[in-house]
C-alpha cells in the first residue's frame, strides 16, 4: 500500500494540507517508508492561529474542574491504547519496546498532573494589608500557545505542555517532529474523541516555514521547544524578539562521575542504560564516564564486557536491547564523531560500525561505541553526538571530576556514582546542571518536578512539566480591594 499522507487538524477537523512538499517518513529499522508528513505553509499556521484564538475566551470561561475533567478522558483513552501507542513510537523512532512503554507512560503522567489543575491553579491572599484593604493574586490563562516537538521522545515531549496549557484555560498548536510525526497524529485523535471545543488543540505538520510563523505570529503568546542548543537559541531570541514567552529545552554534554566506593555491579547496569537506552538519542543520556582513582580500570573492563553483549536489533522484537537510530544521517554524522574521536586520538575499545543486523540491511543501525583515553578538550568530550557513544576519562580526584563538568558548555544532567554521603552532598550542591543523580544513571524528573536545565541545555526561566509549567501557562493578576 501506498503510505498515507498525514493531515492537519485545525478548528476540530482533519483537513490534508495545501503544500506540495512532503517528506517520507522511514522506520529505523527497516528503511521503509510508512507515511509521508506535509510541509504546511504559513498561511495554514495562520488559519489554526486563528482557531485557537477564537476558541480561547470560551475555553478560558470554562470551569477548571470542567477542564480536568476532559484530562481524565484523555488520560483513559491513553491507557485504553496504549499497547498501540508505544509500538507507533518505536515502529517510527527506533527505540525498543519497553522504552517506548515509558515514553507513553511519561505521557500518561503529564495528564494526571495536569489532571489537579483546580488546586494547581488557586492563587493567594492576604487580609488587611492597609485599613480595611485586602489583596489577592490570580492564575489566568494567557492565549494560545505552541510547542515545537523533537523527534526522539514523539509521543511524550509535547504533553510537557499540551495537557498543562488547556486544562490552565489556554488554546495550543502542535507542531510535531517532521522526523516522527505519527505517534502524535495519532494522539491527536483520541484528543478529538474527548469532545474538547474545536480550536481548543490544533495540529500543524511540518518543518521550519511552520515555525517561523508561529514565533511571527501576533497571536501566539509563547512557545515550548525541545531538541539542538542551536535550535533552541534561534527559537528564544526569535520569540522573545516578537515578545513572546519561550521555554527552550535545549542540547546536553552528560557526565557521570564514579568515585572508588562506588558498587560496580549496579553502577555498570546504570551507566549502560544510560549511555546506549533509546540508542544514545536522550538529551538525558550519559556520554561521558569520568571514573576516579583506582576504578578506572576494573570499570573500564566491565563496562565494555557488558555493553558488547548487548543485543542490536529491531525494537519490536521483545529481545533486543537496543534499537537503531532515527535516520542514515544521523548514522553519518555518529561515524563522523567516531572518525574525529579516533583523529585526535582516543582509542576505540567497542567499535558500534560494526554491528549488523540479520535480516535488516537497509537499518540504521550502530551497536554501543566506547572510547577509552579520551581528553576533556577533545571534540568528542564536548560536542553532543547523539548516539551510542559514550568517553572514558580517568580523573585524580572529585575535584577534577567537577572542573571537567563546569568546563563543559552544557548543564543538563550529571550524575555521581558513590556510598559517600559527603561527596554525595557536595556534587548536588555544586554541579551547574538542572537534573543531578546520585546513583541514578537517567536523572529523569518525574511529572510533578520540572524538566531543568543549566548553562546552554536551556533558554528561559520557566521549564516544561509540574509547576513550572502552570506558572508558564498562566499570568498573575494581583486586585487590591477596598470598599466604602
């Protein structure tokens, strides 16, 4: 069968898009094509604009216990598909099975958040603060907003800020990854089968024209984006050059730091899941090991025992354990990395490039790539890769271990492998990085805490799920009363 076109949903239709240009869309593991996304044009950004704008002051009149009550829906037809969901997650981005369970299950967490909105969205008080005058604080719904979604979480990243932003009483466009748009299609249809007023969500496929319009957009009051630092630059300071709110979730050099009292059973399991889940393709993934002292090599052997083992394949298959990347290009820029690596002279203690597959020629596939003497200047300790690809570096002590860390240009995630409640303390103290683990190898927050960041991982101030993000989603109105 020929692969569908994927439509856009604006003003609570399906409607194909005008544009000519479309793009295939591949499945990692195979190279097939199975679907094709529409590059839309501006002027349909500007028609769902206008259908979210219109559906706002309605929306914005509906209770909010109303409104969560459209999240329960939501969230049941979500548990009701989602078997289908996370396979569509990994059918067009790659990743094995069980991750895509938790992408979907992240997801599903965002709307029970978004779920308590009533209390979420009390404001504050204060009798008396002059003779007879009394002040109050309001949470009110701002307008429309958008998010501009990343290909290696489709299903889960947009519902950082979807759920929250309309149960707060705002209106939302959805601009999915153009790499892989399908698993948010889909969740767009059972957001149509909850009855939500139409203009309330809005989908618009496509590539940067469908961008560019919605930061030039004069209706759009602010932007969610996840994905490249460069990205996510031009993102903030084009938003915030037409005034709008941004929160740009953007690039990560993750280190994990080992210290000589560290169990190395567990803490191999962790840094492998770390490292080489979701094929290296996290913004949360650990790409460097700084091991300190004597641990350097006993963990150097373990590490690459293991991770050889790990079995490369299609992610449908419940035996695999990791699963290819998103496309050939990114297959060619992982070998680029590992050609500059070897270049500047690390050396390659698993060579990923020469994994095959049996049965999927046409995949894109590379299995886990470990460099050992890696330095903290070379590329492949400070650019992010993107993949499998995961540097050793020995360090003296934790004081080096840090310096490595706060030289690097990104403060996304860290993580301290230790029984030291001391050193423990001080890393969460002192590393420059939003999400620290302490024994954790994927410093993932869970729905109700914030998705951080530090340094160039992020553009903005407030970040996607929990609090962060009704504050985002809604402004303070303070009313200071007296009656005569």
């Amino acid at each position: 069968m020929e692969p569908a076109i994927l439509r856009n949903y604006i003003g609570g239709r399906w409607e194909a898009s005008a544009s000519a240009s479309v793009l295939d869309v591949h499945n990692p593991a195979s190279g097939q094509v199975i679907a094709r996304v529409p590059l839309s044009t501006a002027e349909e950004v500007g028609r769902a604009v206008a259908a979210a704008k219109e559906a706002f002051p309605e929306w914005r009149e509906t209770p909010a216990v109303v409104r969560a009550r459209a999240m329960f829906r939501l969230k049941a037809l979500m548990e009701e598909h989602f078997e289908e969901l996370a396979r569509t997650v990994t059918i067009e981005h790659g990743k094995i099975l069980d991750e895509a369970r938790g992408e979907v299950r992240r997801a599903i967490e965002n709307v029970e958040v978004a779920a308590g909105v009533p209390s979420l969205l009390m404001g504050y008080n204060a009798e008396d603060i002059a003779a007879g005058i009394d002040e109050e604080c309001l949470l009110q719904p701002v307008g429309v907003f958008c998010c501009v979604a990343p290909f290696n979480f489709p299903a889960m990243v947009p519902f950082w800020f979807l759920p929250y932003a309309i149960a707060c009483g705002n209106t939302y466009i959805v601009k999915p990854s153009e790499i892989c748009p399908i698993s948010q299609n889909r969740l767009f249809e059972l957001l149509d089968a909850i009855d939500l007023p139409p203009g309330v969500v809005n989908l618009v496929n496509g590539s940067k024209e469908v961008v560019d319009a919605l930061l030039a957009h004069p209706d759009v009051a602010g932007v969610s984006f996840v994905g490249s630092t460069p990205v996510g630059r031009y993102i903030y300071a084009t938003a915030a050059a037409h005034g709008k709110r941004a929160q740009c979730q953007a690039g990560a050099k993750n280190a994990l730091v080992v210290m000589p009292d560290a169990p190395l059973g567990p803490t191999v399991a962790a840094i492998l899941t770390s490292a080489f889940g979701t094929a290296g393709q996290r913004c949360l993934a650990g790409a460097l090991v700084l091991a300190v002292g004597e641990i350097y090599e006993p963990l150097k052997e373990r590490l690459v025992e293991a991770a050889a083992r790990l079995k490369v394949g299609d992610g449908l298959d419940e035996s695999v354990q990791m699963g290819p990347v998103i496309s050939r290009k990114a297959l060619e820029r992982i070998h680029g990395y590992i050609e500059k690596g070897l270049a500047e002279g690390a050396l390659l203690l698993l060579d990923g490039r020469k994994v095959r597959v049996e049965g999927y020629p046409d995949g894109y596939f590379i299995g886990p790539t470990v460099f050992d003497r890696v330095r903290p200047e070379m590329t492949i300790a400070r650019e992010e890769i993107f993949g499998p690809v995961l540097g050793l570096i020995p360090v003296s002590d934790f004081e080096e271990a840090l310096r490595i860390i706060e030289d690097l240009p990104y403060g996304n995630a860290a993580s301290l492998f230790t029984a030291s409640g001391k050193y423990a303390r001080e890393f969460k103290y002192r590393v420059r990085c939003g999400n620290i683990g302490i024994n954790i190898g994927i410093a993932a927050p869970i729905a109700t805490f914030p998705f951080a960041g530090m340094k160039e991982s992020f553009f903005g101030d407030l970040h996607g799920q929990g609090r962060d993000a009704i504050q985002f989603f809604t402004d303070r109105k303070v009313v200071i009363t007296r009656w005569f």
